[in-house]
C-alpha cells in the first residue's frame, strides 16, 4: 500500500482500546493501546515478559505513555505495563464471553480490504 508521501507495509488495523485515564499533577491523560494481537503477523513482534502476562509491546506503550509524563512516576513503565496487560486480558474474556461472534472471534479487525 502506497500513499503519496508514506509507504504503508501493514494491510490490517490495530484493536485500539481505551484502558482508562491516569491524573497526573491534576491533568488527565488517557492511556491508550493498540492490540497488535489482531493481527498475526503484528503479534509476531511482540515477546513475552513478566511471566507471560505481559509483553514487550505493551511495555513499549507504558514506556511511551510514561515519557510523557515530566518527571515520571516511580515504577511508571513496569506498573502501566502491568495495568494493560491485566486490562487486556479483561478485554479478552469479555471478547470470549459475548454474543458478538466476530467480536468473540477476534475477527472484527481482520478482513483484509480486497476479502472485503
């Protein structure tokens, strides 16, 4: 995929899910992460940490949250990663627990746009 000013290499969206706001010196910022677990080939890029729970795409998003964040709270990336990965796995229960079969499936982000 080719656009006039970016060369694009991926063909399907990231799960974007919305884990809560974190205040911070009074200001509210929104922690964010894109699930590359929708994508096979994306979550080939992502290696397991902390026991399993986690891994190295979500501590990649903490670590990025966190750099926004002047000075950063103690524990900021190691405790944020821990909090999307707990939040992720709650995302996917309930994914397994719905009706919504390309939702319970995994599926709703994953046709590729000429399947379509």
């Amino acid at each position: 995929n080719q656009t006039e000013t970016l060369a694009c290499t991926r063909t399907r969206a990231f799960e974007k899910l919305e884990l809560g706001k974190m205040t911070y010196f009074g200001e509210e910022y929104g922690i964010q992460y894109y699930n590359p677990s929708v994508d096979p080939m994306a979550q080939r890029n992502c290696t397991g940490i902390s026991g399993g729970n986690a891994n190295s795409c979500m501590e990649e998003a903490a670590s990025l949250f966190c750099s926004r964040l002047i000075p950063p709270p103690e524990n900021c990336v190691r405790d944020l990663t821990a909090h999307i990965a707990s939040q992720v796995q709650a995302v996917d229960q309930k994914r397994l627990d719905g009706k919504e079969t390309y939702s319970r499936l995994g599926l709703e982000m994953d046709a590729p746009g000429r399947s379509l």
